[in-house]
C-alpha cells in the first residue's frame, strides 16, 4: 500500500506482506479504525477501498462506483469515475516512478522480508528526491 500526495511525493509504504492480503485489510491492520487518521485529509481510493467513508472520519472520501447487480452505471457516474481517475492517476505516476529502480520490478530471489523492506524505502527515498530537483 502507497500513500502519496498530490505532488507525487511518497508519504506512506505499508510493510511487506507474504500470501495475499485485501488492500483494505490491510489499511484496517496498519491503521486501526478507532483512531482518528485521516480526519483533516481529502481521501482518494481504488475501488479496493469500498468501506473506507463508514469506518474512517475524513474530511472528504472520494471512492468510484462500481456496477451493482449486474447493472451498468449511468452517464454521470462514468464521467465521475472518469474525473476521479484523473486526479488519482499522480499516486499511479509515483508507484511507477518507484518501479524505476529495476530492483523493484526485477524478480528478487531474496527472502529476508526486512531487505526487501530497506529496499521499498530506498527506492521511495530516491523518488522523492528527485521530484526536490
């Protein structure tokens, strides 16, 4: 999990998980609902998120619809996914300017998971400085 902010500057990096983990899951585990996290904070989500408004006080939660029963969205719904996107697409450009580094996209065959965490926060470390330049 990344959380970035409209500049593109990496804020957050969750810590590696081995196996598979609900993204949502996982922000419940490193954030715990009961504490007030993000109530002074705009919140922009992927659809893996849904339930995020119920659980955490924002100040403003901005998640896309998603089709139910079969249904499609309307017009006015697509163009808001649509508007959300193009907001959202500068945590997408810092994940990627994070893949920069070959070591990420790689296939490591390492299986210290703490390593493996240095190298998340080195990779993000240098994507931030370059975005200072």
């Amino acid at each position: 999990m990344v959380i970035s902010n409209p500049t593109r500057k990496i804020l957050v990096i969750s810590p590696p998980w081995e196996g598979c983990i609900h993204d949502y899951a996982l922000m419940k585990e490193l954030f715990p609902p009961d504490q007030d996290w993000f109530s002074a904070f705009r919140v922009m989500a992927d659809s893996g998120y849904q339930g995020l408004q119920k659980e955490y006080r924002c100040k403003e939660v901005l998640l896309p619809h998603k089709k139910k029963g079969g249904k499609q969205l309307d017009d006015a719904q697509k163009m808001e996914n649509q508007e959300l996107a193009r907001e959202r697409i500068r945590v997408e450009h810092s994940i990627g300017g994070m893949k920069r580094y070959r070591i990420l996209t790689d296939r490591l065959r390492m299986h210290d998971f703490s390593f493996y965490d240095d190298v998340l926060e080195v990779c993000a470390g240098l994507w931030n400085f370059k975005l200072t330049m």
